[in-house]
C-alpha cells in the first residue's frame, strides 16, 4: 500500500490517550492469562504490542531481527489475535502431531503450527493468501515465478537439519523482500494459486546446491547464437545448391593426423573442465538427503472428461523461479505437501526419490490429510480425533487466510529486485541483473564468462540494454588473446533508427574507419545496401534486390603512409572498383555484365559478361582508356579495346561502336566513384553517430510516465504556476468582483459616448450638407442630396443602435452577475442584486 493511506493510522498513533489505552489492553490480557492457568500453552497465545524499540523474544535468529525495521510496530488485529475457529483448528492440529508422533516415532517433526511475526501460533495452511497483482505483466505462471525469485531475496536456513521456528506472512515477505525457502514457496504458492494453478507447497530434502541456492557450482554455457541468428532463419542446402552464383565451400587441406592433433588438444580442454566442474559435485555431503527445504509443486487439474491427470506434476524452485521435473535427483524426498485448503504428509518411502510418488492426495495409503475432504467413518487406524468407530464426523473446514491483502507497490515492482539489483554467481561466470532506468546507460542485464572458477582471465562479455533512443538491445565483447585482431565487439539494435543499422561487428579502436568491421543493415534502406564489411583498406558492399541487379560492390583504397595518425573525417583515394550484377534475362549475356573493374592504377577497365547455358568461360572486353591530357588531341585508337567472345556468331564491335561502349563505361566509372565518396561519407557518419551516442546516451520514457518524464512534468507545473498566478494575483475575491463590476461599467459608458460621438458627427455633416443644397449648380446639388440620404440612413441606424444598448444593458449585467454568483470562487461573498 502507498504511505499515503496510512496516514490516519500514525495520527492515531500520535494520540495522547493511546498509551493509556495500550497499558489497559496489555494489563487485561496479563490478569486472563494468569487467571486460565489450566488451558494448554499450545493454543494459549499470550500477544504483546511491540512499543518503541523493543524486540521479539527469539533474537538468535536474524532473518526476523530485521523486521521491526522493515514492517511497522502495529499489525492487524488477525496477526495477534486468533479466532474461535483458529482456535479449534490448532487444538485439532496440535492433536494431529500427537497421534503423529506416536504412530511414527522415527519421522521428522510436522510444520503445522508455527509462530508468525507477531509471535502468534498459525495454521501453515492459513498463510496462504490466494492473491493476484495489478500488473499486466503478471497474468501466468513462469511471469509469477520468476517475479518472486526476482524481487525476494533468497536466505538459506540457519540449521539446515531444522524446521524454521517462524513464518512470516507474504505480506510481511514483499515489504522485507528477504525470506527463507518456506516464505517464498508459501508466497509464490499464494500467487499461483490466485491465478487458478493446483498450486502445493512441499516440505522436504534436498542437496546442497539447491537449499543454499549456491550456483557456484553450477556452469553455464557461452551463448551459441547471436541476437541475430536467433531471428533469422537458416537457408535450406536446396537453396544454397541452387544458386549458380553460391560460394563454393574451401577444400580442407588438412591431413588425418593434422585433426587427430587438435582433436585431442580439444579434448584436453573439455576434460579439464569436466574436473573442475566435477570436483564441485563429487564433494561429499556429510548431510546428503537430511537438508530441509520447501518448494513448489503444481498438479495439473482434472478435466470433466478425463478424471485422470493428464500431465505429470512438476516442481518450481522459489529461488531461481526454475520449472523442474519430478525426477530431478536434487530433491531427494518429501515429508508434507499443502495449500490453503488441506494438509497431506506423505507415508510412501523418502529413500526413493520422488520420481516413484504417487501423487494422488485423495488415496490414505499414500498421503494423510489432516483435515476429511467429505464426511467420512474414522475408523482405527486412521489419525484424528478419537470417536466410536461407526459416528460419523462433520467436516471441519479450513478458516480463511489471517494474512492482510497481499500488495506491491508500484515503486516497487518497477525495481523488480530489491534495491534495483542483483548480482548472481556462477561456477564461469557472473550474472549481473539491473532494474529499468537504475542504470544510466539502460543496462539491464550483464553477464561476464572467465577461464577460471576464480573469476578470472575474462573471456565473453554480453551487456543488454533497454529503453535506449539509439535502439541499442545488446553488445557482446569476445576478449581474445594476444597476437589475433583484438577484442571482438558486436552491438545488436532494434528497427528504428535514421541509418537503419541493425549489428555493427568491429575490432579493437570502434572509432578508426579503417579498423575491421562489418555493418549489417535492414531491408529498409533506400539504396538497398544489407551489409558493409570494412578492412584495412578496402570495402565491400553487398545489396538485395536493387533494380540494377548490382548485388557485390569492392573498393579498395590507396595505403596511407601513417595510418596512426589518420582522423576519422579524412578521405581516401580510391585504387580500384569492382561492381558485379546478376543476369539480366532481356539482354544476350555477351552484353549482359556480370563483372566491371575500374582499375583506377593502370587506367584501365575490365569488363566480363555473363556465363551463358553450357559454358564455362565468359565473354570480356579490355578497355585501356586514354590519359586526360590526349584525350582531345588524339584520336579513338581501336587497339585500345581488346575482346574476347565466346559465342561464335556474336561479332567484333565495330569503330564507332567500341568508342560508344568507352564513353558509357567512362560515365558509369565516374558515377561509381561518386557512389564510392557518398559509402565512406556514410560510413563516417555512421561512426561519429555512434560515437557520439557512447558518450552521450539517452533513455525513452514513456510520456505518461509521471516519475520519470520530467519533461511533461515541468510543462504541467509551469501552466499549474501560472494558473495559480493569476488565481493568487489578487487574493482578496470581494476586491476581484468589484474590480469585474467597475470594468463592465466603464466599458458600457465608453461603447456609449463612441455610439453618441458618432451620432453627433454624421448630425454636424447633415446640417452642412443641407444649407449646401441652395447653390445653383445642379451636378453639385444632386451630389449633395445623394449624400444626405446616405447620412440621414446612418442616423436612423445609430438611433436604434443606441435605443437598444440602452435597453439591452440591464440585461447584460444580469448576465454578468449571476455567472459571478455561480462561480465558486466567490461563493463565500453575498451574492450580487439582480435588476428587475
């Protein structure tokens, strides 16, 4: 719950008369204990209210010393309290353990009736709270689980050979946000249940690893396929097959011994990992099989067709929110299983696993139940209440839940782990787990692999960000050895940004133009480029479904003498290009280009033509072309161009038409040089945006996300500050109204006396106007009586305009008032007189 709703319970506790009233209660419970000296301490519970500082009586254990610090002084009155119901329920329990012990002497203790936080005897079915949360994130099972072994940080048993002497509420369990193995199964058993899961929690044993939640042990593999891989499929062989122009795979040169060599070198590495990696689980565990521990077990529902389960039950580790199989060899044994309804301890073997259980809780030869689930004979040799042999006995059902409405905040659940992170351990590796926006940069989630069980010699890093405006999803660092080409980076980003850049693969310096890359694109770019691979001095550009089916693009580039030294924006020269195409159906294919060079050296261009049906060999032509300087002042020589046809009915080119085909592949020589300087101005751009973006990242937020967009918050505070500006201008209202009155009344006088003044003017120029129409000059006398009839038009207007202001004014103000009398502002003031 939000501190806010809690505010009327501080002032009470801030109350002068509320001590005395504690004092009372307290004295009161004091005289009834001491004065029912005959009743049993099992279902007697003396409750105290903890004042101040003070501490629970069990002080040894320090998972619960924490609490007065995490949860407040004052529970409910259902944690410190226990009804009649409650009452008859531990008197029968406390009967159950009894008959249990008696009957099965060489068993383990029941864990029926612990104390809650308060101190309090409960029944453990009880603390079950069938819940489920707000969230939409939170609607099934795996969500659920891994939520609670996010957000619940794991702490092992103090003895791991004894049941915990409490068990806090799941309430108390999300505010604290730390429990045992009992507390997060209950918990999460709480949750599933809430979501419509035959949810159990089950008491039993189980290793080392798993009661300690020690993945130290445990090694986990390198990721196999990248963010990349994983979302495009494979091509099928057929395809690859199929292509003419497919790469053919490299021969391997290598002899039998060569790969016998590496093959045992391989093996040695994997063997000695599987020493290291063995030495941790075949270390002796002098308490193998005798190590409590709770977790979760889901039984599939019946169906109304099939009264068989149809699916076999499985496990759920509350601590790493893991499904596992019943024949998971870490759980070693099950005493009882339970939920909120019943209690079921278990009399089939505990020395043959749970993979041999019969999970059918309704058959009493391999599960007792506390509590009848039908009215039924209780004969002898069934545990319960002692009755004669043929009475049949009333169902007593389970009381509902003691524990308060289980809630997260919403603070809270967007930190998903407590403080906003969580580092867990591996046997190679580390993971690191981050909360959205607790790290600056939007990372999330960290995982760093290293040779050595002692963290060190790092191998692989993987980072994975959120919410970033560069769309970066995740970045994944091979550290190699000395000698190779240096740290390998790959960043992966998601459809959206202006260069449509999907990974970006690099080595060593990511801000260099000429270090090894290779840019990958989607298919959304306007010139259709799917990826730029970069080396040393070269590029090679490869495009999808262009409309000049150009498909490869090469570039290669003169050697600068101090590469060190080169900045990023410097521009290269070109050496020599290579454009290759796809066949182009509609053309012969000794016209049709497959291959052009531009060899910018030599000053020459080569060009080869498609292979046709059949053959092996392509057609080509040689082109030397002539220096700048000649190129006016000699003629065209025809040796210049040197042909080489494989078809034989395909003629020479003629003079004038080799001179043609030169003067095209010269212009289409400059236009891919253009093309060449717009790709490395690209490819610039490209590294200074990523640059830029390292140095000075952003996260998105949402727009209606009040906490975190201080944009949108200081806008609506600016307008709030201004409308309380003017609100608070003048605060006196009766001062505002009078203000609002005096400025109606100006305004009518003012719209009045202009009315009046014009009405005087036109009048003036009438008159004038009339002792004019005397003269003798008759065009001049028409003139004047034509404007006289216009004026005295006018003067009748603004007589009717004036008679009617006159009029309508009371009405007006009528209006004015009873719109102020309305307001709320000025509710408070006697309200303004109406005229009649």
């Amino acid at each position: 719950m939000a501190s806010n709703s809690l505010d009327w319970l501080w002032e009470d506790f801030n109350s002068p008369n509320l001590a005395e009233e504690i004092e009372d209660d307290y004295l009161g419970t004091i005289n009834d204990n001491n004065s029912d000296t005959s009743s049993q301490s099992s279902y007697n519970i003396e409750c105290s209210l903890l004042i101040g500082n003070e501490k629970t009586e069990e002080e040894s254990d320090e998972h619960f010393e924490d609490i007065n610090d995490d949860v407040p002084e004052i529970f409910p009155e259902s944690y410190t309290k226990t009804s009649n119901i409650e009452k008859l329920i531990l008197f029968c329990a406390e009967n159950f353990i009894e008959q249990f012990k008696v009957k099965y002497p060489n068993r383990r203790q029941l864990i029926l009736i612990p104390q809650n936080e308060c101190g309090v005897q409960k029944c453990v079915c009880t603390t079950i709270k069938p819940s489920r949360l707000v969230y939409s994130d939170l609607i099934e099972l795996t969500s659920y689980s891994q939520f609670v072994s996010k957000h619940i940080t794991y702490v092992k048993l103090e003895d791991p050979l004894a049941l915990p002497n409490k068990i806090v509420s799941p309430a108390t369990t999300l505010k604290m946000q730390t429990a045992n193995c009992f507390e997060m199964a209950i918990l999460l058993v709480s949750f599933l249940i809430g979501c419509g899961y035959n949810a159990f929690v089950v008491y039993g044993y189980a290793t080392e690893i798993v009661c300690n939640n020690d993945l130290r042990k445990i090694k986990i593999d390198l990721p196999k396929e990248s963010f990349d891989e994983q979302e495009s499929e494979p091509e099928s062989i057929e395809d690859i097959v199929d292509d003419p122009y497919a790469v053919e795979p490299m021969i391997d040169l290598c002899n039998e011994y060569v790969d016998f060599l590496m093959d045992e070198e391989e093996n040695k590495i994997v063997v000695n990992d599987e020493i290291k990696e063995m030495e941790f689980y075949n270390s002796i565990d002098p308490l193998f099989g005798k190590r409590v521990h709770a977790w979760v077990m889901v039984i599939p529902l019946e169906t109304e067709n099939d009264k068989h389960i149809s699916e076999i039950p499985f496990f759920i580790e509350p601590s790493t929110g893991e499904r596992k199989e019943i024949s998971d060899e870490n759980y070693t044994g099950i005493e009882v299983v339970w939920n909120h309804t019943n209690y079921w301890v278990n009399l089939q073997s505990l020395e043959e696993g749970c993979t041999n259980y019969n999970f059918t809780l309704m058959n009493i030869n391999y599960w007792e139940h506390f509590l009848s689930d039908k009215p039924q004979t209780v004969g002898r040799g069934e545990l319960g209440l002692k009755h004669n042999e043929n009475e049949m006995i009333k169902n007593l059902e389970m009381p509902n839940s003691w524990v308060t409405v289980i809630q997260v905040p919403i603070n809270k659940y967007l930190m998903l782990y407590p403080n906003g992170k969580k580092i867990v351990p591996y046997m190679n590796a580390i993971k690191e787990f981050y909360a959205d926006y607790i790290m600056p940069n939007g990372l999330v989630k960290r995982t760093i692999f290293y040779t050595e069980p002692e963290y060190l010699n790092k191998t692989f890093v993987q980072e994975i960000y959120k919410n970033r405006i560069d769309k970066l999803m995740c970045i994944d660092t091979k550290h190699t050895v000395e000698g190779t080409l240096g740290t390998e980076t790959i960043e992966y980003f998601k459809p959206g940004r202006k260069d449509y850049l999907k990974k970006h693969k690099f080595y060593g310096d990511c801000n260099n133009i000429e270090t090894r890359r290779l840019f990958t694109f989607y298919k959304l770019r306007l010139d259709s480029i799917a990826d730029i691979k970069i080396n040393e001095n070269s590029f090679i550009i490869t495009y999808n479904d262009r409309s000049d089916l150009l498909f490869w693009h090469l570039c290669v580039f003169h050697r600068t003498k101090n590469q060190e030294t080169r900045n990023i924006n410097d521009k290269r020269k070109p050496k020599c290009v290579v454009e290759k195409y796809l066949r182009n159906e509609l053309k012969h294919k000794d016209l049709d280009i497959a291959t052009i060079t531009f060899d910018l050296e030599s000053n020459s261009i080569y060009v080869q033509y498609q292979y046709g049906e059949g053959q092996i060999t392509q057609s080509s032509r040689f082109f030397q072309k002539p220096t700048y300087s000649s190129i006016r002042n000699e003629k065209f020589n025809p040796k210049s161009v040197i042909e080489d046809i494989v078809y034989p009915y395909m003629e020479h080119l003629k003079t004038h038409e080799a001179y043609i085909m030169l003067q095209e592949i010269i212009e289409s020589e400059k236009k891919a040089l253009i093309n060449v300087l717009k790709l490395e101005n690209n490819v610039i751009q490209i590294l200074e945006t990523r640059s830029r973006e390292r140095s000075e990242f952003k996260l998105k937020v949402n727009s209606l996300d009040w906490d975190r967009n201080h944009q949108i918050r200081k806008l609506l505070q600016d307008k709030k500050d201004k409308k309380h500006k003017l609100t608070t201008k003048d605060s006196d209202a009766s001062q505002i109204r009078d203000k609002i009155i005096q400025y109606f009344r100006q305004n009518t006088k003012n719209q009045f006396i202009r009315f009046k003044n014009l009405f005087e003017t036109k009048k003036m120029e009438l008159q004038s106007l009339t002792k004019s129409l005397q003269t003798n000059d008759a065009e001049l006398r028409d003139r004047n009586l034509i404007r006289c009839s216009s004026l005295q038009t006018e003067l009748n207007v603004l007589t009717l305009k004036l008679k009617r202001y006159k009029e309508s004014r009371i009405k007006r103000y009528n209006n004015l008032a009873t719109c102020i009398n309305n307001n709320p502002d000025y509710k408070k003031l006697s309200p303004l007189e109406l005229f009649v």
